[in-house]
C-alpha cells in the first residue's frame, strides 16, 4: 500500500467515527417539549375576612384565625386564582389540557364540612399567559365543640397538577401557596345554653316531625281535649327545660340558678337537677340527660343555690315541667293546627355567681302547642 492510500483510508475511517458519534448524539438527545407552562396558586382573603397567614413565605396558605363558640357551626368561603405566569407552545399539539386538583393534604385534619368547586381546574389550548381561572374552597360544618385547647379543628389542603395526558409532550408545574391550612379554635358560648325536651330526652319537633328544635320556644306539642272541652294531656306528656354553662374562667365558680316559668308546673318534689361533667365535655346526649337527674337535688322551688362548677368543667341543670293547662278549659283562639300553634310555655333561667355577677344573660326555652283534633 502505498502512502497515499493508507491516508486516504484512515480519513474515511476518522469520517466515519464522526458520523457514528453523531448519530449516537442524535438519538440520545431528548425529545422537545411542545407544552410547558407555570401556574401561580394565590389564595385570598376569605368573605368573612380572614387573611392567609404566610410565614417566612412558605408554601402554606394559613386561615388560622377562625375562632367560635362551642355549639356553632362554621360557614366561609376562600376564592383561590390559578393563573399562567409562563407558557411556551410550539403550536404541534392539536390539542392540551391540565388538571389542578384540590384534594386533602397529609394529615387530612378533623374539620369536616370542605369542599372546593369546581374542581378540578383544567386549563387547556387557547389560554395564554395572564389566563386565570379561579376555585373556591367553602367551610360549611356542623355544630362544632369545644374539644381540646388550641387549635380544636384544622383541615389541611394540598394544591397538585395531575399528570396531563401524554406528559412527555405537556409539562406543567405550580408556584405560590400550593398548601391551604385551615384551623379553628372553639371557645365556650358567651353564656348558658338551653333547651327544651321530653322526659326521653326527645328534642321538641316542628311541624313536619323530622326536624328537631334545640333552642327558643318553636318545638311543637299537641294538647289532649275531652268532649267538655277540657285539656286532659298533652304529648309530649312532661317536659324539661336543659340549661348548660362551661366554666372557661380558670377558677372553680360556685353558680346560683333563678328561673322564671310561664305555662307550665313543676312535676315533682325533686323537680330540679344538676350535674358537673368533667372536661373533655362529651356534648349533650341521654347518657348525661340521665346522669343530670341522678345527680344533685335542687327542689322545686324555682331556684338553685351553691352549685360548685371546676375550672373548665361543664354545669348542665335540668328542671322537671308539666303543662299548666292540665284540667283547665281550653282557652279561647287556641290554634288547632300544628302550623298556627299559640299554647307557649317558656322558661328563663338567669346564672349569678355567689358573689352576685351575672354569667350571660337570661337564657329562655320552652315549646307551642295546638290543640289536637
């Protein structure tokens, strides 16, 4: 082989390698994306007013300043803008969409009762940068109770993109406050809470008989006449009036109790009760209703003196009732429907320290009746 042979070979070799590499370089290379875009999650300021706490501005979105009083339900609601901040598309996909999910963060929290609509968000082809589209994340719960101290309630929601549909060709990532931490302190009521039952603890019921009434004097009873028109019964056939104070004052309170009846007598010679519950207060239930009427014997008279009641411990006083129309005529324009009912009982109790200070104002229960046809 000649010299000039043996160069012209190892420049095609030398050729060739090169075209080896750059075709291996060409088919490593990562396929392009023809979608990428950022969304920015921004969480306002809720319609009751609550603003979002950030510290150190992370990721959470804090609605930390919710604070009720036990026995009431929580109702509010946080707009929530998702917006593109950059996109790029290179126009070869017919058609894209992305999901934004709002969905429970780990741990979920106790608080029951949210929810966001609509959800999913989707953003899809035709949106631009500068396109929002908005969520709201509604608090509707039921009656809440005073459970632990601190925080009683709290719900913890996590802001994610799902996997679009084909991913390797759609790219989308979240920026802002991807994390919503909702957190409610529950406080005692101002004053006593009160209510009306039967001797089952049965609440009184409207009209429709489903709907049980556990404050005020709408609760339904029916009244029982005979042919001489005289109220014989009523049914429910007794009642009782439930009052109920959480001592929150960091000291041992000893209550009086002073109650003002109207429509009604008292059944028994032991007609009044009362019971302290230690906390945790369990709620209202037959359980307690039972353990109350087991407990410390007040009389009948209208009153109740002395009653010690620990720091953060629960009174609950019950007082045994019976209709006053009872062997009576039946008055004149009583109502004889259930919706026109105007028989009311009521009863006031009114709670003073033994020093003499009001706890709250005068709490009023009772029921309506109509006479039975």
């Amino acid at each position: 082989m000649n010299v000039l042979s043996f160069v012209r070979k190892s420049l095609a070799a030398v050729a060739a390698g090169f075209l080896v590499v750059a075709a291996s370089t060409a088919w490593a290379a990562p396929p392009s994306i023809p979608v990428s875009m950022q969304i920015t999650v921004t969480p306002h300021q809720s319609a009751n007013g609550i603003v979002p706490g950030n510290p150190g501005n992370s990721p959470n979105a804090f609605y930390d300043y919710y604070n009720v009083a036990a026995g009431t339900s929580l109702g509010d609601s946080i707009a929530v803008d998702l917006c593109i901040t950059t996109l790029t598309d290179d126009g070869t996909l017919a058609t894209w969409n992305v999901n934004v999910d709002i969905s429970t963060d780990a741990p979920a929290g106790n608080l029951d009762g949210v929810s966001a609509s609509p959800n999913p968000v989707t953003f899809s082809k035709g949106d631009i940068v500068g396109t929002c589209h908005a969520t709201t994340i509604t608090i509707a719960t039921d009656p809440l109770a005073d459970i632990s101290a601190n925080f009683d309630y709290v719900k913890n929601l996590k802001i994610t993109v799902d996997d679009p549909p084909g991913k390797k060709e759609v790219s989308a990532t979240l920026d802002g406050q991807t994390h919503v931490k909702i957190r409610v302190e529950v406080g005692p009521p101002p004053g006593p809470s009160c209510f009306a039952t039967d001797s089952e603890f049965n609440y009184l019921y409207q009209c429709d008989g489903t709907t049980a009434v556990t404050s005020g004097t709408d609760g339904r009873f029916a009244i029982v006449a005979n042919k001489k028109n005289l109220e014989v019964a009523t049914n429910p056939g007794q009642f009782y009036y439930n009052v109920l104070w959480r001592n929150a004052t960091g000291s041992d309170v000893t209550v009086n109790v002073a109650f003002v009846r109207s429509g009604v007598n008292t059944n028994g010679a032991q007609a009044i009760h009362a019971g302290v519950f230690p906390a945790p207060f369990s709620g209202v239930d037959l359980a307690g209703f039972n353990a109350v009427n087991d407990a410390i014997p007040g009389g009948k008279g209208d009153s109740m003196s002395g009653v010690v009641v620990p720091a953060g411990w629960t009174m609950w006083v019950t007082y045994h009732l019976e209709w006053a129309g009872v062997g009576y005529l039946v008055p004149p324009g009583a109502a004889n429907t259930c919706g026109a009912a105007n028989q009311t009982w009521t009863v006031s109790a009114t709670l003073t320290t033994s020093t003499g200070d009001a706890i709250g104002g005068p709490c009023i229960a009772g029921g309506t009746g109509y006479l039975k046809k």
